[in-house]
C-alpha cells in the first residue's frame, strides 16, 4: 500500500497526459478540415466519414479492451495503445490519398477505445472517496485536449501544413508510450477498496463472464447506461454544432465568437472539477451523495434551454446563462464514472466501463446527424431545446432509479469482497 500511495499521483499525471495528448490527437482533424479537404479533393461529406468510421471502429472494439484489461496488465496495454497512436497518426500523414487516409485514420479508433483500462487501474490507485476528484481531472483534460489540438493546428499547420501537424502528435504519442512503460505499473485489481484495505487476506478473483451476467442484475448499472445515452446525446449535439449555431443562429464572429467559446469550455472544466470534489464529499456523508450530485446537472440543461430562448442581442444574458448550465451539466461525468467503480467487482471493471464508452459512442455517433436533421427542418435553436428537453425527460427516471438502487448495490459488491477474505 505504501508503494501505492509514493506513486500515484505520478501515476496520475502520466495517465491525465496521455489523455490529453490523446484527445488533442483525435479532435485535431476538425481544425485542419479545410487543408485536409483541399489535399484530397473531397467533400465535407467525406471528411465526415473518416471521423464516423473512426467512430464505428473504437466502438466495436470497446467490449475488446475491456476483455482484455481485465485478463492483462492494463498498464502494458495503455502504453500499447499510445504505441498505436503513434503508429496510426504516422501512417496518416503519409496517406497518398483519401482512400489510404480513411483506413489509417479510421484504424486511430482501435487505440481511442483504451479508455476504460486508464479508469480501471486508477480505480486500484485511488481509494473510493477520492474518485470523483480523480475522475473529474480525465473529464477535463478532454476539452483541454480540444484547445490544445486547435492551438497545435493553428501554429503548426499554418507553417508547416496539415501532414507535419499529424507527425508532430505521433511523436507525442510515442513520448507518452515510453512514459507509461517507465512510471505506470498495475497493482492489484481491488487494492484501494475499503474492504481490501481492512482484510489484507481478501483473495484475488479472476474474470468471469458469470460476474459481469451478475452485474446486470443490479439496477443502478443498468439506470447509469441509460443515463450515459441520452447525456452524451444532447452534450454532444451541442459541441458538435456549437460554432455554426453561435455563427448562424446567434450572429457571432471574430473575438467575440473566439471570446465566448473559451467562456465555455471553462465553464465545462470548472464544473467537472466542482462535480468531483462536491461528490465525493457527499459521498462521505450518505452513499447516494454522488449521483445526487449528478442529477444536478439536469437543472443545469434546463437553464441552458434557458439561454437558447435568450433574443439574440441579449449576448451577456445568454453567455451567463449558457456559462452557469454548463457548468451545472458538468457535475454528471465525474461522478458517474466513480460509481461505476463503487458498484462494480475489480476483476470486471474494464468491461463495465467499456460497455458504458460503447453505449456513449452510440449516442455521440447519432447526435450530430439528428441534430442536424432537425435543423434542417427548423434551424439549431430548436434542434437543441428539442433534443435537450428529450433528454431531461429520460435523464430524470435514469437519476430516480439509480438513487434509489445505489446503495443496496454499493452492498453486494463489498459484501461479495468481504466474503473472499472469509474463504
């Protein structure tokens, strides 16, 4: 425990690079759209397939990863997956043509589906009370990355164009593969549990499909993946056309547009951050605190449905009223994910988190299509107070639910620990 406790938060600020550099990796390809597109002659609509396709492929691949972090060291594979971030990114800089890109881009969604092993293994690092703050600080470096990327492609692409940009993260990612293989080291699964903790002779468990079969049982697991769907739904058909709504819609440009964005995304990253630290400390006073914490971020939508009422030439009301549900909405992530953990048994952690990246890649795949569907058919105002609305009304039985099974859940799996140090 000692050794634990000397090396994570190294462990930690490793992990919160990689997904950093990850993320600024993954979202890059939005910022050089334009010199992409003129490269390969195509079409938005076939830029648009490379990142769906991206898509489609770390979602199949999730339930794989979650596999095999729960048989293997996860820490191994995390490097390996900044190994083939590298490799991937490489290949598509020297993609001759739009054919070649697609794949080479397309196959960066084996390594994007890595995710539930870096929740797993910090899970063995950090006990349950701290969590929530952990968890929160992987939520924030994901707008962090999109900054970063941006702030990459403007500097470097400028100057030395789209290809160069794409070796520039390889090399990141290849900085960060040796990083991980030098300082991350797995520790046993369930070793900052409670239990695990007070019973130092608990056993250790391997995986079984029977376990994960048992997991489904229990209400607040399968209430939290609903919960996932349409959070993850209405979030990303926001971000997705936020710059054209703000653009078209809202009448915005230059450095108000650029003014207003950063806004934003620091609302975001404050209430991730808030929503960590209120729900663990909740949690420390009754076992539902942190998804009431989480349930916040539904009067947070609503105060964002709020600001899209907002007359356009009201810019001050709307960004204050955006800024505040935004950062109400960020309360559900990290608190989420850290129950996730409470309620799950070790050896099957990495595959109840990656069921849970499957079920959010299904909702962000769809979200941008039905968004724009609507809008045009009406214009993105509407699209998002309808979409937004529609999650509310789901969100709110997801939240209902899992309050009120979260507890006896939370039960069974330290009783089913305490058991193995009785056997």
């Amino acid at each position: 425990m000692r050794q634990i406790k000397v090396t994570r938060w190294v462990v930690l600020v490793v992990l919160a690079l990689f997904s950093l550099f990850h993320q600024a990796d993954k979202l890059i390809i939005g910022p050089l759209a334009s010199q992409i597109m003129n490269t390969f002659s195509i079409n938005e609509t076939q830029l648009g397939a490379v990142n769906s396709i991206t898509l489609l492929v770390s979602g199949l691949l999730f339930p794989v990863w979650g596999y095999i972090s729960d048989r293997y060291s996860r820490a191994r594979l995390i490097a390996l997956a900044a190994f083939i971030w590298s490799s991937t990114t490489w290949l598509s800089s020297l993609a001759p043509n739009y054919t070649l890109f697609l794949i080479s881009r397309a196959s960066t969604g084996v390594d994007d589906a890595s995710y539930p092993s870096v929740y797993s293994i910090l899970a063995d690092y950090f006990p349950p009370l701290m969590r929530g703050r952990i968890y929160a600080i992987l939520k924030i470096v994901m707008p962090l990355g999109y900054i970063l990327g941006a702030a990459i492609a403007i500097l470097i692409g400028s100057y030395a164009g789209w290809r160069n940009v794409f070796k520039f993260t390889a090399f990141l990612g290849l900085l960060i593969a040796i990083l991980i293989l030098l300082l991350v080291r797995d520790v046993p699964r369930g070793a900052m549990e409670v239990e695990a903790v007070r019973k130092s002779d608990i056993r250790s468990v391997g995986y079984s499909f029977a376990t994960i079969r048992g997991l489904f049982k229990r209400r607040t697991l399968i209430a939290l993946y609903g919960q996932g769907f349409f959070a993850v739904f209405s979030i990303n058909a926001l971000t997705f056309w936020a710059f054209r709504y703000l653009e078209v819609d809202r009448g915005y440009s230059g450095t108000i547009l650029l003014g207003t964005s950063i806004v934003i995304i620091l609302s975001i990253v404050a209430g991730l951050q808030t929503g960590g630290i209120v729900g663990d400390w909740l949690f420390k006073k009754r076992i539902e605190g942190r998804l009431i914490t989480g349930a916040m971020s539904i009067g947070g939508a609503v105060i964002v449905i709020f600001a899209l009422l907002t007359p356009v030439g009201s810019r001050l009301l709307f960004l204050i009223l955006v800024s505040v549900g935004l950062f109400f909405t960020g309360f559900a992530a990290p608190n989420i994910s850290a129950t996730l953990s409470d309620i799950s048994l070790p050896e099957v952690r990495s595959s109840i988190f990656s069921l849970q990246c499957l079920v959010e890649t299904v909702g962000s795949a769809l979200a941008p299509f039905v968004t724009g569907w609507v809008a045009t058919r009406s214009n993105l105002r509407t699209a998002f107070i309808a979409i937004i609305a529609i999650s509310v009304l789901f969100l709110i039985p997801c939240y209902v639910i899992a309050i009120k099974a979260v507890a006896s859940d939370i039960e069974l799996t330290r009783a089913e620990l305490l058991s193995r140090g009785d056997k």
